[in-house]
C-alpha cells in the first residue's frame, strides 16, 4: 500500500510529463495536486516521503483533524510541509477553520464567500491564495452559476476590498461523461475565462487554471491547465 501510493505518484507525474510535451506544454508547467480527500493520514505521510507536497481537500472537518495530525508528523520527522488546498464547497460557518488550515482555497462560488475569508483572514493577520469556481458541468452544482456573477467578483476584488486575498486562479470540474467533446468544452470555456480577465483585470494575478482528475487530466492538460487534482489514480478508490 505504502510503496504503491508513491509509485503511483511517479507514474502520474511521468505522465503529466509526457503529456506537456505532447502539447508542447513547457515541462513542469502543470503541478499536481493529490486529493486525498477519505484517505488516511499515513496516506498523505507516505505521499510527502515521496516528495508530493500539494493536497487537495473536500471536507474542512476531515481537513483539520487530518492536517492538525500531519503538521505535526511532518515537524518531529523534519519532512517538507504539505501545501493544503480546499476543493470542495465551502459553508460560510466553515470559513474560519479554513483559513486557518489552508493554504488556498480552490471552491470560492460567491462574493459573500469572499467578505467572509477577507474578514477572517483580518482577524489572524494571514493572506490567503483564492481560485474562483466557475460552474461549467450539469451533473455538478458547485461554482459560480454563471461567468457574468464570477466577472462581478473579480470587479470587486479589482477594487481592492479583499486586502487578504489573493485571487490567484480558477477552477472547474468537468461533467462525468464519455462524451469527449464536452469535456474539452468545459475546460476551453475556462481557459478563454481566464484569457479575458487577464486583460479586463491585469492587477488580479490570476495564473491558475485547475482542472482535469484522474479520467479527464489529459484533455485537461492540452486545454491549457495548470493545475490537477488527482485523488483515485494516486489513492485508489475512496
Ligand atoms: C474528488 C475531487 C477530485 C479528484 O477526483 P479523482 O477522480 O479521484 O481524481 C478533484 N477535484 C474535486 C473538486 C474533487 O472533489
């Protein structure tokens, strides 16, 4: 089990790897994310003796009480410090917990969301990484409904109200078909996004396009990704 979680993270790395080069995407331009969202802490440990250092979440509960653990682990064994993402949607009355874990939150769906972060980063004096979510699948629910609600966002973000907040990506899930074209839909609507809010709002650093998992990275990848979240082909089934 130990063995297979890092030779699985080789074997999705190489891949990613080869799939830059396919696409004559510059190598080391797509990071990965793990999402080891109901796996084990020792997963995630064994995960960072591989030198994985990304993590994705869903849950803030599951988040903290696994990451409390981790941190800890990896200070008494001198091993990197993971870099913990939340990917799942976030409640408001979960925020403050968020903050205080995460590195990044990738599931940001609504401007209220934001207030929030920005409020409770004030309170503990920390800056947080921040990815928009923008909606592009039926079958999911998670996300901006709509790309003029999350342009509205980033209107108010470029007008400095979140001081805390980095807005530094965005973020969507594909729909689960086997419909090919689709997929690529979802992910070329999220690049084109991007490509337009770098000019609209060339003071919001945003740089980060997350998407593509474990049955959909490749298409993913050509379509421009930066990021993916890999949880079943590095974990196993959850
Ligand atoms: C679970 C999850 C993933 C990883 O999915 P796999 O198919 O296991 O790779 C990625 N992104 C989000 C938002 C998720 O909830």
């Amino acid at each position: 089990m130990e063995v297979q979680i890092q030779d699985n993270l080789l074997k999705i790395l190489d891949n990613i790897k080869k799939i830059e080069q396919k696409n004559n995407r510059k190598e080391g331009s797509v990071k990965l994310c793990a999402v080891s969202k109901f796996h084990p802490a020792e997963s995630v440990i064994e995960a960072l003796k591989g030198g994985q250092t990304l993590f994705g979440e869903n849950r803030v509960q599951e988040a903290c009480s696994k990451f409390e653990y981790i941190n800890q682990v990896v200070e008494d064994k001198k091993l990197a410090k993971p870099n913990l993402h939340i990917i799942g949607v976030l409640q408001s009355n979960k925020v403050k917990k968020a903050v205080e874990i995460a590195n990044c939150i990738q599931s940001v769906d609504r401007i209220e969301l934001l207030l929030e972060i920005e409020k409770r980063c004030t309170v503990i004096d920390k800056n947080i990484d921040v990815f928009l979510e923008l909606h592009t699948a039926e079958d999911s629910k998670a996300g901006f409904a709509d790309e003029t609600s999350l342009i509205k966002a980033c209107e108010e973000a470029a007008l400095l109200k979140f001081p805390h907040i980095r807005i530094s990506g965005l973020m969507t899930m594909a729909p689960f078909t086997e419909d090919l074209s689709a997929i690529i839909k979802s992910f070329s609507t999220l690049r084109k996004l991007k490509e337009r809010l770098n000019i609209d709002f060339p003071n919001l650093p945003i740089t980060e396009l997350s998407m593509g998992m474990s049955g959909d990275y490749e298409s993913a990848i050509a379509e421009g990704s930066t990021m993916v979240r890999i949880g079943t082909a590095i974990f196993g089934n959850r």
